[in-house]
C-alpha cells in the first residue's frame, strides 16, 4: 500500500469514527426524547431535540466527503 493509500485510508477510519460517535450521540438524543414524550414533558422533549438537526446535517456532510472524496467499499453508487 502506498503512502497515499495509507494517509487516505486513515483519514477515511477517522471520518467514519467521527460519524460514529455523532450517530452514538443521536441515539442517546433520541432515548431523551422518548423518556420525556412517554412523561408528557413537552418543553423537555423540545430541549432533547436540541441541537440534533445540527448533528445530523454534521452526520451527512462527514458520510459526503466519504463518498466525494474517497473510494468507498460496498456503496451502491459503485453498483
């Protein structure tokens, strides 16, 4: 593997570690969410939801330059 190769599948495992951990994060959100909805807190369920629109389109944006930038595997634009 060239050094290149190297350097690319590095940044690509950190990429994908990174968008792991906000994904992670989500779940935890979303686990929130249901608690304080099955309690009937609205204004918890809306401070839950904080900032989860931002992890997501951060989500998104890490997975597009996976895909823009480096050669992915299994992915079903390569089909």
């Amino acid at each position: 593997m060239s050094e290149l190769q190297s350097a690319n599948n590095a940044i690509r495992i950190l990429l994908f570690r990174k968008a792991e951990l906000i994904a992670q994060q989500l779940l935890r959100q979303l686990a929130d969410t249901t608690s304080h909805l099955r309690k009937n807190e609205a204004s918890a369920v809306i401070g839950a939801l904080a900032g989860m629109e931002s992890d997501i389109e951060n989500l998104r944006t890490l997975m597009v330059l996976v895909r823009d930038s480096f050669q992915t595997k299994n992915s079903k634009e390569e089909l």
